[in-house]
C-alpha cells in the first residue's frame, strides 16, 4: 500500500457563534487506505465531512486533496473527489446503465470503456441493462458507488455506506470497497457507526470526541494497544488439576472454571510459563483462547460510553 496523502486536515477549527465545534484537528487519508472516522452524536464528524466537501466554511486551518486548498482552490480540490452520502439517489425509471451514461456526460470526457470497468469492478455486469426502480439497496449502493469513482476520484467518501443493508449485504459492499482501495489506489474516507465492520473495513481508524481528535492508529495497533493482560482460557483434560496447578502460580487471582475449560485473567507473557506447569503436571492442553477487546469495547473505554451517530 503506498502512503501518499490524499486528503490532509491541517489544524481544523471551526467555530458556530462562541462555540468551537472542532478544536484543532489534523489528519491524512492516504492513497489506497480506508480510513474509518468514528465518534459519538455531535462529536464532529458530519461537520468535519461537510468542511471537506466546501458546504461550511472552515474558520481556521486548512483542507486539501491532491495538493489543493478547499478554500482557495475549491474546483480543482473537488474535481478529486466522489462520495455517496447515506443512500445514493438515482433516477429510478432509467436503468443502471443510462444513469451512468447521464453522469459520464457531465464530466464530458469518460468513455464507454470506462463505464464498463466500473460495472465490473462492483459486480453489476448481470443488471446493470435493468431499471434502477427493480434494484434492491444493495444494487444501488452498488450503482452509486459506480457513479463516485466514474471519473477516477483520488478520494471517495462515505457516509454510512451499509445503512439499511443486511449482512450478506454489507460483507459484498465491504469486498467491494476493499477491491476499489486495493485496485484503483483510491483513498477512501468513511464514517460509520457500525464499528463491527469498520473493524473489518477499515486499515486506520481515527476518533474523535467533542469536536477534538483522540486517537488515530492502524486498526491491528488500536486493538493490541494495552492488551498485555487479558482474559485466557485453556483448554485442559482435567480442570481440576489444572486449577489446583493455577492457584500455585496465582495465589489471589480468581479463575473461571467450566467443564472443559478455565479462564484466567493474567499477564499473556506467562502464557508459555503456565502451559509449561500443565505439562509437568500431566495436564493435556488442546487449546489456548485470549479475550481480546473488539473495535467497540475500545471505543467504548475511550469514549466512555457515548454513542455513535
């Protein structure tokens, strides 16, 4: 994945009255990643996604894509740019086809070939001849995200992309979005609130809490940060052996036995200390299961429970 930066945030602020509503935030999207922008109701997302796009001002600092200023060079930064914001609208009585015909002549110069590969690249070869009015949410989703990269966006974001679609739905629309982010080096900017599959979608995430930026890390780095002690279960022949070896190595600390199993909350370094003991006390380990927290429990610890818009 190439690192160059797409979209950068230097130093947001904006303010509506007396109230800062983004305190000085700063960010890059880079090409071939998606970015997930997470955080509670009124944190600042749908005002930092509108500064993007030039439908509020920015009271200080700057936007760019591709090296061009929102504020100063508004034309050239937005002609870099594609988004589907929430569910795509799309004249339903043409077929997928017109309607990507129709929004190829508005840039003037995409050609047919182009229309095409974009058919393919979302997977509509098979419907994209048929009304959009016969599609299901997942087809215009689909057909809308054709219509963002048509001219070949350096930049596409997405406000709640999956809104109204089911599993089978979402997992599809996630393959395609990770085909797009691989195979067209598009930097892809997306808010969600399904943090389940932003986890899955996303390469960085960043959130933000009262109109400031908390934390931004590759999703693999958010999830293992200060996880060296963690709920571990093992799986043993004998659970009573097996706790009588634990209560030796952990005087004071509690340990969650089950038929098969016992669990243990401690340090993952001594994992190979621990199976160890087992095995010089005739205990057959079959499986060994770490308690990581998901997406949401880390953002639930720093956000403190707020939820997500």
């Amino acid at each position: 994945m190439q690192t160059k930066p797409v979209a950068q945030f230097k130093n947001i602020k904006k303010r509506i009255g007396s109230k800062l509503i983004i305190d000085d935030i700063s960010f890059e999207v880079n090409a071939g990643e998606i970015f997930g922008f997470l955080g509670p109701n009124g944190a600042g997302k749908t005002t930092t996604i509108r500064m993007l796009f030039g439908l509020i001002s920015i009271s200080e600092g700057e936007i760019s894509v591709n090296g061009f200023s929102i504020t100063d060079d508004f034309e050239k930064a937005i002609a870099g740019m594609g988004g589907i914001v929430e569910n795509p609208e799309m004249y339903k009585y043409l077929t997928g086809y017109q309607n990507l015909v129709h929004y190829a002549r508005m840039y003037g110069n995409l050609t047919k070939e182009r229309i095409d590969e974009v058919v393919a690249l979302v997977g509509l070869e098979q419907r994209i001849k048929d009304k959009v009015k016969t599609y299901s949410l997942g087809m215009r989703q689909r057909l809308g995200l054709a219509q963002a990269i048509l001219h070949k966006p350096s930049l596409i974001v997405l406000d709640e992309p999956t809104n109204g679609l089911d599993p089978a739905g979402i997992h599809e629309f996630r393959m395609h979005l990770r085909q797009l982010a691989e195979k067209e080096n598009v930097a892809v900017l997306v808010s969600s609130h399904l943090l389940g599959e932003m986890e899955l979608m996303c390469d960085r995430i960043g959130i933000i809490q009262n109109g400031k930026l908390v934390d931004i890390q590759t999703v693999n780095d958010f999830l293992a940060k200060d996880e060296v002690v963690m709920r571990v279960t093992f799986t043993v022949d004998d659970v009573i052996k097996a706790k009588a070896c634990l209560n030796k190595l952990y005087k004071d600390q509690d340990t969650i036995v089950k038929e098969t199993s016992i669990s243990i909350l401690m340090d993952t370094v001594r994992i190979p200390d621990i199976v160890t003991a087992f095995v010089h006390e005739e205990i057959r380990v079959s499986g060994i299961d770490k308690e990581t927290q998901t997406l949401e429990d880390k953002f639930l610890k720093i956000t403190g429970g707020s939820g997500i818009a």
